[in-house]
C-alpha cells in the first residue's frame, strides 16, 4: 500500500492493483499533463495535474464502492478504471482533443490500445482483469462504470473541488461527500438515493458557475485556440504524427513547437503570453436566429472554420494567421439525465428540478462564439468578421479598453 498525501483529499491510501499501476509509464505520464491546459495563463496557481485527479478519483471511487457495499474482482475492476481513466489525454488535456479526435478517431476515453500491451496489460493480468473489460469501464460501458463514467460520476466531483482549490475560484465547492453516500442501486442501475436531488443540483450549479469563470474564461479559450492552431502547422509541417502528437506530455509539446518553423512564432507568444484579443465576443443569439436549426457557422466543421478565417482576413486586409475563430460545439447538461428516486420512482433529474431546467437555459446563454487577432488587428477583423459570418450584432466588438456586454469570466488575468 502507497499513501499519498493530497491537497484535496488529505492522505490517500492506494492499495492493490492501482498501487501496482501507479508507476506504470502511461499513468506516470499525466504527472506532465496540466489538469485545466492553459488556464494557468489565467490563474497562475492551476498547475495541477492529471495525476493528482486521477488519485482523487481512485479515492472517491473507493469511497462509493464502500457505499454500495461492493468488493471483489468488481470493485477491483473499477478502482483500476479510476486510476487509468484519464491516460488517454493528450497533451494539454482538452485543449487539442478534437484536433487529434479528427485524425485518429479517438477522445479521451477511447483506450483500449494503452491498456492492451506494455506494463498497464501485465499489471491488469497480474491481479486478473482483463484490460478490454476495464477500457470498456473508462468509456461507461458496464456494471458500475457509470461511478467512475456516468451522470453523476466522482470524476467530475473531484474535478470541480479541485479546479476550485487550485484556481482559488469559490464556485466549484460541493458536498462530494454526500454525493458519493447517495448513489445507490436500483433494478441493476446506479441512481441517486431518495432526497439528494439538492446534491445533484448542487453539482450542476457549481459547474455552471465555473464554466464562465475558468473553463471557458476568454484568455483560456484564446490561449487553447493558439495551441491548437501551433499543433496544426506541427502535424502539416513535420513528421510528427497524431499518434505521437497523443502520447506527448506538455513540456514535449512545448519544445516541439518551438523547434518547429511554422510553430515557432505562435509558441514563442504562448511562452511570453503575449496573446490574441477577442475582436469578436458573441452570443448565441447574435449568430443563429434559432440555436436548435442547422447553421452553417455553429455547425462548421474544422475545414470550413478555416475557409471563414481566410475569408475574414482577406476582408480586414490581414495576414491569415492574424485570424483564429472559436466556435464551441452547441451546449449540452449530460447531468441532467441522471437518475434519482423520488418517492420509490426512477425520474430523471431535469423532469425533477426546475433549478436543472434553469441551468440548461443560463447554459446557453453563457455560449460564446470568439474570434481573435492581434491586438493591432483587432478592430479590422472584428467589422470583417461581423459581415462574413453574418452576425446580427454591433456591440459584440470588443477591443483591450472596451469590453462590453458580451463579457463574462473576468477572474484571473485579463
């Protein structure tokens, strides 16, 4: 048994085959993988890694194993998929998931390759798991994957307490404690206890509050946007391929942007945090008349983003590489179909809770569409971008002195 001592959880007791798979390469990796990406940019303090997650949801893990009263090759099955569930990221965590989804077919969670050969199968073998059942684990596929994949899973407890202790942000604090106490089974599915619908509240409103604050705070999303354009030219210009590009840490990151001609000038201002502006900061509102129809600008693919950014700096008379545009994927509240028992009766969380219903609405108004440039571009890109993308707006221009109404997240650094 190994005892950690950690800032979130005090000591953690590792024991077993997460003990044996703690210093196993792929796992030993995500100490070298920030937890938020570039938020540190923001909050100079959030330099924690995936590794310390990783341990706080062994922890949590075990705590609703004993809840549930589940021991055995089962529970053992889902302490291992607690420890390895984070070792498909990427470097960065999120930050170019979907640049290195688009050309391997993979997310996060798609591991079977990692844990099907080296140290992770062996260790897996060892104590009598078989890596496909625990991969399928990391996906929320099978009998009690969903404590450690789920709705309500104590992968995002632990990351809201800890991106809340590590930004310094007070909106992430929820009773995890009383969470975990609250999953319980019913006719085989986990679900959440009678009178714990305040708990699961609890949670989504916490995350609702960070998402603007630190999430998706716009010095993140523009320093996120950045990278991914640098790992780009990365890919296009060299031999590294998105199969390494996967397997790199941060720091091997780092160096290969600036060893990388085509990369190097984007990383030196990543380095010196000398970034973008937002020239455009938009509401959903402003960009599509109704946001549950096809758009040809929220549904862009990567390939027509890049047709925009083109066209957009030809208008504004820019060089190309002065115009990055942001659009995030539609919002969703996979929370929301989690289910609790109310009054003996499996419902789903937003048919029980106004608050949820509320939450899914302030969801999609804290959506923004960004488009960046260098500070001595800012306003040619930003009137080139308002008629090229067709938004139906003027204050959404925002400038470094002028901020606007379509602000929000203004903790950490501007």
């Amino acid at each position: 048994m190994t005892t950690i001592k950690d800032s979130v959880h005090d000591h953690i007791e590792v024991h077993g085959v997460a003990d044996a798979l703690l210093d196993t390469p792929p796992v030993q990796r995500l100490r070298r993988v920030h937890q938020l990406g570039t938020a540190s940019l923001v909050y100079p303090a959030a330099n924690h890694t995936r590794f310390e997650h990783s341990l706080g949801v062994y922890h949590l893990a075990g705590e609703a194993l004993d809840s549930l009263d589940v021991d055995g090759v089962r529970a053992k099955r889902v302490r291992a998929a607690a420890i390895l569930h984070d070792v498909g990221h990427g470097p960065f965590s999120h930050a170019i998931e979907g640049l290195i989804h688009d050309r391997t077919g993979k997310y996060h969670d798609d591991v079977d390759d990692l844990l099907a050969s080296g140290d992770v199968a062996r260790v897996l073998d060892e104590h009598g798991l078989d890596p496909a059942r625990v991969a399928a684990m990391v996906r929320g596929e099978g009998d009690l994957a969903g404590i450690v994949a789920g709705e309500l899973d104590v992968d995002r407890m632990d990351y809201l307490v800890r991106d809340a202790h590590h930004t310094g942000v007070p909106y992430g604090t929820i009773d995890h404690g009383r969470l975990v106490r609250a999953l319980t089974r019913h006719e085989g599915t986990l679900v959440l206890d009678e009178g714990n619908v305040q708990s699961a509240e609890s949670l989504l409103l916490a995350r609702a509050l960070m998402n603007p604050t630190v999430y998706n705070h716009h010095v993140a999303r523009i320093s996120t946007a950045m990278l991914r354009r640098a790992a780009e030219r990365l890919l296009a210009t060299t031999e590294t391929t998105p199969a390494t590009l996967r397997r790199m840490d941060d720091p091997a990151l780092r160096t290969a942007l600036r060893d990388c001609e085509a990369s190097a000038s984007v990383a030196r201002r990543l380095d010196r945090r000398d970034l973008y502006k937002r020239a455009v900061w938009a509401e959903m509102a402003d960009v599509a008349d109704d946001p549950y129809a096809d758009d040809p600008v929220l549904d862009a693919e990567r390939g027509e983003i890049r047709g925009y950014e083109r066209e957009i700096a030809a208008r504004a008379g820019v060089e190309r590489d002065a115009v990055l545009l942001d659009v995030r994927a539609r919002p969703t509240m996979r929370e929301s179909d989690s289910r609790v028992l109310v009054n003996g009766e499996v419902r789903r969380l937003d048919e029980q809770s106004t608050l949820v219903r509320a939450l899914q609405m302030a969801q999609r108004e804290q959506w923004r569409l960004g488009v960046y440039a260098p500070p001595s571009d800012v306003d040619a890109v930003g009137r080139a971008a308002v008629d090229v993308l067709g938004l139906d707006i003027d204050g959404a221009l925002v400038n470094e002195t002028t901020r606007g109404q379509y602000n929000l997240g203004d903790f950490g650094e501007n």
